[in-house]
C-alpha cells in the first residue's frame, strides 16, 4: 500500500478542522511558530527586499523596497479584515471552494482560542506572512515599469482573487485539501501562483523599453546577495515552521530545505561554468532560490536523498528555463519569477508525489483524508494541482490586470518616467544619487 502523504497537510493547514478552545497549550510548540513567524516575515522585510532590490538598476532600488514595504503592510490589514477568514475559517456549503465570515475582524478569537496545541492567533500571524510573500514575489516580473497606484490595488485585488481561495482549497479544508495534494509549505499556494501571475504581469505590461538592446545589469550585486542569505535563513521558518510542532517533521524538513538549496547552488553554478566559463555570484545565489523554491511543497515529506534530487533538479532546470524565457522568448520577466519560483513550484509539487516518504512520521495523531495507493494515483492529484491552480491563477490575474488598468488609467509609468527611473517619479527621492 502506498499511503496519501497528506498528513502533514493536515497538521499544518486546516482550523476549521482542529481549532478547539479545550486543546492544552503546548508552550514548545508555540515558541518555535512565533519564531517561525519572525523568520518568513524576515523574508520579505528586508531579505526579498533587498535581492530585487540589489538587481534592479540605481534608479529603481528605492521603488522595489518601497513596493514590499507597502505590500507587507497592506496585506497585513487585509489579513484582518477578512483574508484569513476566507482562507482558513469554515465555509460551510461553500467549503470545498472557500471560507466563511467566521473570523472577519478577527470576531471571536481570543488569547485562549486554538488550533491544534498552539493559539490561533499565532497560526493567523504565521499564515499572514506567507500571504505577504507571495504577491511581494510577484513585483519582480514587472520591476521597473509599473506604476505604484497599480502596484497596490493589483496586489490586493490579487491576494483576494488567487491567493485566498487557492490557500483555502489547498491548506483551509478546500477540494485539493480533501484529495490529498501534497502541499507541505507553498509549492503551489506561494510560488505556483506567484510565478505564473508574475509570467501573466510580463506579456500584459511588456518589455522595459530598451530591453535587449540597452544593458540593464544590477546595480549591486552585493545587495543582492545579502538579500538570498536572509532569504535562506528565513526558510527555516517558511518550511520548519509549517510542521506547525516543535518536532522531528519540523527538523526533517529544515534539513532538507538546506540540502535542496544546497544542491541547487551548486548546481547553477556548474551549469553556468559549463556554459559560460565562469560561474557568477549572481547565479550562485539564484541557483540557492531556485533549490528552496522547489523544495518547499515536498518539505515535510521526503527525505535527505529526494532533497539533494530535487535541488540538483531545480538548479539545472531553472538555470535552463532562464534562458528560454529572457533570452529565446524575449519575455522581460525581470527578475526571473516565473522561471525559478514558477517552474520550482511545478517541479517540487510533481516531485512530491514521487519522493514522499510515509517512513516520516508525519500522520501522528492526526490521520489523513482519503487514501492514494500508488505513486500514480498520488501523482495524478499532484498535476491535477498544478494544471487546476496553474490556469486559474493565469487567468484571473489577467482579468485583474485588466481590472487595475482601468482603476489606474493604464498599468505602466510613461516612457519618460520610465527612463526618469520610479525612485523619482512615484516617491520623489533617490535610492543613490545619480552622477
């Protein structure tokens, strides 16, 4: 028999489920999730922050921190309002679709509410951050071009549109949640939907003007790299922490993350040596991004070996995937998001159905839904997922790209302003001065 590897799904996502107010307090377990919590904020504030940040050129370095600082804070109040609620209350007849009201504003929850051993409160702030993330991923396929205004209401209407419902169908109880999708931190709630709305944002904007023709090289590269550092170290917590326990699956599953990016640095780097002759710090670090992002979805759910498959994989086939997007294809995905986080989420979600291991522990106590009782069967939900979640995020985030134009007066800074640089233009200050 080969069992449905979805208990740590069940662990980590789903409140409406295992929220009780009688559910001892297991203090361990709290204290690993509020550091959690800390360590994949310190993921966009200040580490993505400062990886695109470095990558842009000097003119635009100030508009990137701004866009995660005022994203980090816009989505934080949604969050409140009534996000999490959506995401993770009960839905009642809609549940297999989306949340309920339960929990707008917050209503009924108290310092004694729980879910699981730990305070709901601290799960709502641990979710909060992941929702953070994800549309602070996506500025990167339209740096550089996109007016602020546009930046604001496409990531609010984007995070209620996508992100909310696919966290809830996945993590909240939702269809894929009962059918078994192995989703252990992300793989296709954070980088598949992120990656492919960031692909979308690229072919609806265009290219920056002089793209392939002018060189647009990182203003600082040693920015850059301190940003994927941080990023690293904050993905102890993105991936650790959604075992949700102080325990072996949380260990598990920071040691692979570490494997996995391991593996995908050196990996790029090869494939760069190969190719170019030299291997760069840039591709060093991004080969390190490519390896986490893939890793994420399969964390809680596979072993050392898989890891150090999955990250060889990641780096290799991002590497390649970089090159056709931004220099076959000419899409000005400035960043690369779709080709790393985008292809990372795909890959790591179809390489979990494979390399699950139920030798992990991870179903203690908490059982799972349903049964898959081949690696086919597993692998058929696995790319149900990523087609499903894949096509619904590409279209609805054309829709609301289209939807922000019209609120915005058109989605893009002039040509004048672009060539000005956003830093002046939307903020009315340098990030560095020009000479």
């Amino acid at each position: 028999m080969f069992p449905q590897i979805i208990g740590a799904t069940l662990l980590c996502f789903a409140p409406s489920v295992f929220a009780t107010d009688t559910t001892p307090l297991n203090t361990g377990n709290t204290a690993w999730i509020l550091t959690a919590t800390a360590l994949v904020l310190f993921m966009t504030l200040p580490g993505l922050a400062l990886f695109y940040g470095g990558l842009v050129r000097s003119k635009n370095v100030l508009s990137i921190l701004v866009q995660c600082f005022a994203i980090a804070s816009l989505i934080s109040l949604l969050w409140l309002v009534g996000f999490y609620s959506l995401a993770f209350s009960d839905g009642g007849n809609l549940q297999n679709w989306l949340g309920g009201s339960g929990r707008i504003f917050m209503a009924g929850l108290t310092k004694d509410s729980m879910t699981g051993d730990i305070p709901e409160v601290v799960f709502a702030a641990f979710q909060m951050t992941f929702a953070i993330i994800t549309p602070a991923l996506i500025i990167g396929a339209f740096a550089e071009r996109m007016k602020f205004a546009a930046v604001l209401i496409f990531s609010a209407l984007w995070t209620l549109a996508v992100y909310v419902p696919v966290a809830h169908w996945v993590w909240g109880g939702g269809y894929f949640f009962q059918n078994g999708l192995i989703d252990f931190a992300g793989g296709t709630v954070v980088h598949i939907t992120a990656g492919v709305a960031a692909l979308v944002c690229a072919l609806v904007l265009g290219q920056r003007n002089g793209f392939g023709k002018v060189a647009m090289p990182p203003h600082n590269l040693t920015m850059t790299i301190t940003g994927a550092g941080m990023l690293w170290v904050g993905w102890y917590g993105f991936n650790g922490g959604s075992a949700l326990a102080a325990n072996g699956s949380a260990g598990m599953a920071l040691f692979v993350t570490h494997i996995a990016a391991s593996a995908g640095a050196l990996a790029w780097m090869a494939c760069e040596w190969i190719k170019f002759g030299k291997p760069s710090g840039l591709g060093i670090v991004t080969g390190v991004i490519a390896g986490l992002g893939t890793i994420t979805g399969a964390a809680g759910v596979v072993g050392p070996a898989g890891a150090l498959v999955i990250g060889l994989m990641a780096g290799v086939i991002c590497f390649f995937m970089t090159q056709l997007i931004k220099k076959t294809l000419q899409i000005d995905d400035s960043l690369d998001v779709f080709p790393v986080h985008g292809v990372g989420g795909i890959l790591g979600t179809f390489l979990a159905g494979i390399f699950c291991s139920p030798d992990l522990g991870i179903f203690s106590g908490f059982g799972y839904a349903g049964e898959h009782t081949s690696i086919a069967s597993q692998l058929g939900i696995q790319v149900m997922g990523i087609v499903v979640i894949g096509l619904y995020t590409a279209v609805l985030t054309w829709v609301l790209l289209k939807v922000t134009a019209l609120l915005t007066s058109g989605l893009r800074v002039s040509a004048d302003a672009e060539r000005e640089g956003l830093d002046l233009v939307a903020h009315e200050e340098r990030g560095y001065d020009i000479k």
